[in-house]
C-alpha cells in the first residue's frame, strides 16, 4: 500500500467502494492518550470531555504533535481490516462484506 503498513496480506484491499472513499486518508487524535494524560492530571470528566470534542474540532495533519502516534491510512484499508476481522473467514474463503454509512455526519 502506498503508507507502507499492510493491513491485510493482499495488496489490494478493496475491490469496490464509493468515489467519496477512494483515495481518502485518516489522520486522528489519540483520544486514549488524551483521556489518560488528563485523567492523571487530575481532571474531572467534564473537563475530559470537553478537551475531547476540542480536540475533534482540531484539523490536524500527520504532522501535528497531537496526532503524533498515529498512522495515517487510507480509509479503504481501515474498512477492509473491519471487513476481515468481521468476516473470520481464514481458509473458508472471503465472503462479501457490505459496509454502509459509517462514516456518515
């Protein structure tokens, strides 16, 4: 894959998708890592809470030290790795998977 990271053992992950995830990538927030570095702070869950949805207003790229940690990957690669963790299908043969709406609004 174009990352680097192999997500599944096959070198195309998904055969068939809609042009809104073709192409896009993920890049995010360590939201365990945010909640356990303020928990240790000492911070009420309010507070939690509240730095979490700043956190999600954020726009941050691979290179933002919030995202540090993360890897960047292709939509399409995070839904087949659901897809085959989903399926269990091992030697029997992969099945068709169908996803919908997930990541809608």
């Amino acid at each position: 894959p174009d990352t680097g990271i192999w997500e599944l053992a096959d070198p195309v992950t998904t055969f068939g998708c809609t042009s809104g995830l073709r192409n896009q990538m993920r890049c995010g927030v360590k939201y365990k890592m945010l909640v356990d570095q303020l928990h240790a702070q000492g911070k009420s869950f309010a507070e939690i809470e509240e730095a979490i949805e700043e956190a999600k207003a954020n726009e941050l790229g691979p290179d933002s030290m919030q995202a540090e940690g993360t890897t960047p990957r292709r939509l399409t690669d995070i839904l087949a790795t659901l897809a085959d963790l989903v399926s269990g299908s091992a030697d029997a043969g992969t099945p068709v998977v169908l996803i919908k709406g997930i990541y809608q609004g």
